[in-house]
C-alpha cells in the first residue's frame, strides 16, 4: 500500500540551522562566488565546498570521529533545501554528502572511514559514480565491467559511461563484477572505491546538449583495488545500490531543480498577473508544495526507520515530472508578458536558457521514469 497520509517530519526545530544556512548563501551570494541559475548539484566549486565543509554542511550525520556533526538526517534535509532553492553549485560535495560517504561509513573498512570520511567533511573529496556502461544503464545487473582476484585486492578492466565529473572528482564508487551471476543476474556485483589519479584509468569528455562537458567515459585497464578499499563483502554491491534509492529519491533534489527558474518567473511578470499567469503560477506552486509535503512525509518515515521505497520513487516520478514543467510553462507565460530588458528579464532569460538545457537530464538521471513506473506498479501490486 502507498501511504502519504502519515505526519510530515517536523522540521520546524530546525529554525536556526535554516537561518545559519540562508546567511551563509547570502554571504556567498554578495562576494559573487555562484550564479543562482546554475546546476546547482553538477557545478563544481572546490572553494565553495570548501566553505561548506568549514561551516559544517557537509556530512552532517556523521560521527565526529569521522569529522561529522551527528546531526539528524531533518536536520540535514533543511541544509540541503536551502542549497538547493537557492541554486548554489553543490557539485564538487554532492554526491560524496548524499551517498558515497553514507556508503563508506557503513559498509567501507576502517582505513577508508579514517582517509576519506573527515576528507569529504572540510569539503575537499569529490566523488563519482561508476555504474552505468555502454549496455547496462536502466538494467544495472548487466554491468560487464569485471575485478578478477589478485594477491591483496583485485584488478579491474572495463568501462563506464556517463559519469559526471569524473575528470574533476578524487575517487569514483565502481559497481563491477567479481562472480558470474549466479541464479539471480543480481548477484556476483561489488562496489570499489577508485581513485582517479592512478594508473590504469583513462577519462575522457563527453559533451552535454550544452555543449557543457560534465559527462564522462572512463576505461579501466588492468587497474589495481586493495581488498581494503571494496565496499562491503564481495557480491554484496547489488543490495547496497538498491538500499540507498529511498534516500536519494525522495529528497528536494527531485523537486527543486527549477526552483531558481520558478522564481525568476514570478518576478519576469511582476505584481500584476493577468489571469492565465496566476493559474499557471498558482498551479505550479500548489505542486510543489504538495511534492515537498510528501517528501517531508517520506522524511519522517525514514527518520522512523521504515523502508518507503515506493513512495520514493511516486515522488521523484512526480517531482521530476514537474522540474521538467517548468521551462515549457515558463516559456509560454513570458511571451504573454513581453521582454522588458531590467534585471528581472535578463535573470528570467538566463535561467530559462540553463533549464531548458538540462531539463531533458531530470527524468533519466537515477533511474528513468518508465524503471520508476514498475517499481510503483510492483509495490501496488500491478505486476
Ligand atoms: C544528467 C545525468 C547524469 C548521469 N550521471 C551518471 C553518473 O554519474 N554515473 C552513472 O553511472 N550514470 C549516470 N547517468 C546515467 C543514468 O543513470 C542512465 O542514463 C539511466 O540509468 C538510463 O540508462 P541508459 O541511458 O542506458 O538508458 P536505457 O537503459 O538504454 O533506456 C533507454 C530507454 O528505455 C527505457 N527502458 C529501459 N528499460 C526499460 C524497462 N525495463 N521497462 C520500460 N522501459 C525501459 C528507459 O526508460 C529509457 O527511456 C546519468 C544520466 C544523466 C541523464
């Protein structure tokens, strides 16, 4: 059963960490280190991160040993609302914050908690992620990029594709293959850790619809992993993948990546609306209310300790849905108001020119929605 019915987390104790992270994107904001309108997770700012990790936004839930906070994770949902809304370039923290840390601190050995963990924390180790290849992106389990056993760890040849900034982050999490399949294609998987400034790795560029280069293909060739640095036991990476998507679902990363866009709309058409435009506006803010109700539901059920993997993935189906929305919407409602010139416009048109660009990347990226239907159908009980 899908239930949304339950109490959203209250994130209202959180006040103050709202204020100390709006006033740290204020500060940012006024010395120019970032453009509202960018990418916000993919724009890669090492000094930015940097700053995060010093104000002490990054890894928040993490032990102190490990350079963390042990804040909670409503805590940490908070900071990651404010980033987001406010379109700061996240990239160079992102995903090591949002699950490669997460990953090593549960499954890594101590030496890779110790070097890495407190690393990521100061905001000065970027990840990426090694799963998808030229044939296996929506069907993970047929990755073919295999790590034969070797004395002291394994060796790696292979290759993946579409990893976002691997040509600027320190370590890669690899899903490969250590066993054939057994009964279940799912099984014989593992994820490394893979450092990308040593031998037997080769990135190289490819271009985005932008002509921006964040996507890489990256070969593996006789590249050497010491037993310690695996994630986990061997053949367990299949279980790991899947254990974090409820997490990386259901979060304001599926809702807000337009956010900026929204906000630039209002302002394009000013005080007086006509009609047609405060329907429009009004229909998309009642939506994103209505995503971010059910994602803070989602969030308390997580802090409970549930498992809300279905309505994890009706969340970033609808939330994604609705980050596409945006430009087409956007697009047809300024036409209305015609072209003025003033700050308003010109910060309109650059988000309006970043979006529609990217758009297209929000319902593919961590799983497309046609995988997201089934996964809803099955929990529904459909299939
Ligand atoms: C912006 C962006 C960033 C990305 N970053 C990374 C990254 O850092 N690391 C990484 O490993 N990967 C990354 N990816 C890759 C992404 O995970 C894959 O593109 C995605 O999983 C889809 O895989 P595919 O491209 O091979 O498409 P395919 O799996 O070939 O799918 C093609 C089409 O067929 C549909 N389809 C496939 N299987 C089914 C099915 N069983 N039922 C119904 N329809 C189906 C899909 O929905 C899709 O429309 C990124 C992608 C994007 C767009």
């Amino acid at each position: 059963m899908i239930d949304f019915n339950g109490q959203p987390a209250d994130l209202s104790v959180y006040e103050p960490t709202r204020r100390r992270v709006r006033e740290f994107l204020a500060s940012e904001l006024a010395r120019g280190s970032f453009k509202p309108w960018q990418v916000t997770w993919t724009t890669f700012d090492r000094e930015f991160s940097r700053r995060a990790g010093a104000a002490g936004f990054i890894g928040m839930t993490w032990p102190r040993e490990y350079g963390g906070q042990e804040a909670s994770a409503l805590e940490r949902y908070v900071v990651v609302e404010e980033m987001l809304a406010a379109g700061a370039p996240c990239g160079a923290h992102w995903i090591a914050d949002r699950q490669s840390g997460p990953q090593i601190l549960k499954h890594g050995s101590e030496r890779a908690r110790r070097e890495i963990l407190p690393r990521i924390a100061r905001g000065e180790c970027a990840f990426g992620i090694g799963m998808s290849e030229p044939d296996s992106g929506s069907d993970l389990a047929a990755v073919r990029t295999r790590a034969d056993k070797v004395d002291g760890g394994w060796v790696i040849n292979g290759t993946k594709v579409w990893t976002t900034n691997a040509h600027q982050v320190d370590y890669l999490i690899t899903l490969v293959r250590t066993a054939p399949a057994g009964e279940r294609k799912h099984e014989g998987l593992t994820q490394m850790i893979t450092p990308t400034n040593v031998r037997g790795i080769t990135v190289r560029p490819i271009l985005d619809l932008s002509g921006h280069h964040e996507f890489n293909e990256v070969h593996f060739e006789d590249y050497f992993v010491p037993d310690d640095m695996l994630v986990g036991e061997p053949g367990s990476g299949w279980a790991m993948v899947t254990a974090e998507l409820a997490y990386e679902r259901s979060g304001p990363d599926r809702y807000l990546s337009a956010w900026q866009l929204l906000a630039a709309l209002v302002d394009r058409i000013g005080p007086q609306p006509d009609r047609h435009q405060s329907v429009q506006v009004g229909r998309l803010v009642a939506h994103a209310m209505a995503l971010r109700r059910m994602s803070t539901v989602i969030a308390g059920m997580l802090d409970r300790g549930a498992n809300p993997q279905v309505e994890a993935a009706l969340v970033k189906h609808a939330g994604t849905g609705f980050e596409r929305e945006i430009p087409e919407i956007a697009r047809l409602l300024v036409e209305r108001a015609g072209g003025s010139g003033d700050a308003a416009a010109t910060r309109f048109d650059e988000a309006l020119r970043q979006v529609t660009l990217t758009a297209p990347s929000f319902t593919l990226r961590g799983g497309t929605r046609e995988i997201l239907r089934g996964v809803i159908a099955r929990g529904l009980g459909l299939r």
